[in-house]
C-alpha cells in the first residue's frame, strides 16, 4: 500500500513523527514517501491512499489544501491541543494503521472553499480552504466596508472589523469565537458571520452549498486569510469570490476516532462527564 506521510516543516516534533513513522512503514513493506506541508514538492504523493499527517488541526488545515486535490484521503496524528480533525493519537497510530491497511475504515467527506480574488480584472490568487476565508481589516485599527454579493445579486455592505465565510467543518473555528453557529460537519452549507459590526447587521447568514458571494472591498488598507495560514493584502477595490470546490476533503476514520458530537461536547460545550 502506498503511504504519503506529512509534516509541519516548522514543528521539529512534528518531523520527527513523520520519520519514526515512516520506518515503521517501510519496515512493514508499504512504499512511502515524506511529504513537507509547505507546499512544495507535494505531486510526489500522487498516487498514495492515505496520507498520515503529524501535527495539530494547524496542520490538517495545510494537508487538506495540497494534498486533496490529489484525492489522498488524511488520516490526522494529533501532536496538537484541540484535534478536531485529527483521529488517531501518537498511542493509537500502530493500530490505526493496521485498520487501514486492512480496509477497516471510512471517509468522511468535507467541503473546501474555493477563494478567487480578483484585482483590474484579472485573477491575483485562487486558492482552497477547509476552515475559512476571511476579508478582515489591515494595520489600521478600524472598521471597513466590504459589500456582499450573493450570486450576483447585492445583499449588504458591511461596516465591520472584516467577515468570515466558512464550511461546516470552520464553523468550530474562528467563525464560532465571534457568534456564529455550530454546525455537523457533514452539512456543505457555507455560513458568513461579522466580526464587530458597527450599526450593521450582526447575525450570522447561512448559504445553500451551490451559492456563490462575492465580497468587494470598499476600504483599504484590508487583508485577506485562509485557514489562517496564508495572507494576502487588499486594496479598494479588490473582489473575494467564495464558493464551495467540487475538491473535498477526505478524513479517514478508523475505530480509534471520537464521534464529532463527543468532541463537540468535551472540547466546546464543556458538558460535565465528558
């Protein structure tokens, strides 16, 4: 079976995961190959089954967006603190393994963003995300205006600190730390929660999984996120296009994983028993 197995370059626990577990999967007879989730050299996966990812849920935000496009399912060691994405512990990863090799798992399937932004016309940055978009305000401390379009028809504008777009799996993030919903992660609806409205509307909106938005910046200086891990600048008049990607994200689950609602209920909810 072939293996991919990724690592944060930047987190020396995280590499040194990926090359213990690497050993112990050629050893095994698998064939591997070491990918770094910086998001260079990553075509050399193509072709793996399953890719084990070492880190965090950080670091399952940067597999999702180069490794599903070569449709390798994840399967996420958590070296982190929350583990939402990621199913398995360091403990567990032996036995994990074991299942996937023996066909003893699933895949759950989760939607990614596709983010266009364009600039005089022309297309400056496309690019995935399995949390979030964000078009949130620069260095200034102060609010700006972002006009929202859905499907080519207008909705508002915005006076706020910028405005998140997520997937259902996002919702757990940033977009629920400023009031929006919580939702199952299987659903492929798109939500878009304010982040401190001013005299604007302050609920979350949320979108069939077939509407596109488009976010146009009517201030500068502004910037635009992904996953919050990679950054663009924004000028007046900059254009976000937002859309669920025909790419989804495939996590591996084996007996091993936590049902979501028990994360839910223990990481967030904080109910008692848990």
């Amino acid at each position: 079976m072939k293996f991919a197995v990724g690592s944060r370059p930047d987190w020396p626990a995280s590499v040194q995961a990926a090359r213990d577990a690497t050993g112990k999967l050629r050893r095994g007879g698998h064939e591997v190959v070491e990918v770094s989730l910086d998001g260079s050299a990553v075509a050399t996966a193509k072709g793996a089954t399953v890719a084990c990812v070492f880190g965090g849920d950080g670091t399952m935000l940067r597999a999702a967006r180069v490794l599903s496009p070569l449709g390798i399912a994840l399967l996420g060691i958590n070296l982190g603190r929350l583990g939402f994405l990621t199913s398995v512990t360091s403990d567990t990863f032996d036995a994990a393994v074991a299942d996937v090799v023996a066909g003893r798992y699933t895949t759950d399937e989760r939607a990614l963003l596709d983010a266009r932004l364009a600039r005089d016309g022309r297309e400056a940055v496309r690019a995935l995300a399995l949390n979030d978009v964000v078009v949130a305000r620069g260095a200034l401390v102060r609010s700006i205006k972002v006009a929202v379009r859905v499907d080519g028809e207008p909705l508002i504008v915005y006076w706020a600190d910028g405005l998140i777009v997520a997937t259902a799996t996002g919702s757990t993030a940033y977009g629920f730390s400023v009031g929006g919903p919580l939702i199952l992660p299987a659903s492929r609806a798109i939500t878009m929660v304010p982040i401190a409205p001013h005299l604007s509307f302050g609920n979350a909106v949320v979108f069939d999984p077939d509407q596109a938005l488009e976010l146009e910046v009517q201030d500068d200086p502004a910037r635009l996120s992904l996953d919050g891990q990679e950054e663009h600048d924004l000028h007046e008049g900059d254009r976000i296009t937002v859309r669920r990607a025909e790419t989804v994200a495939k996590l591996v689950r084996t007996a091993h994983a936590k049902p979501f609602v028990e994360l839910l209920r223990q990481k967030i909810l904080k109910e008692p028993g848990t």
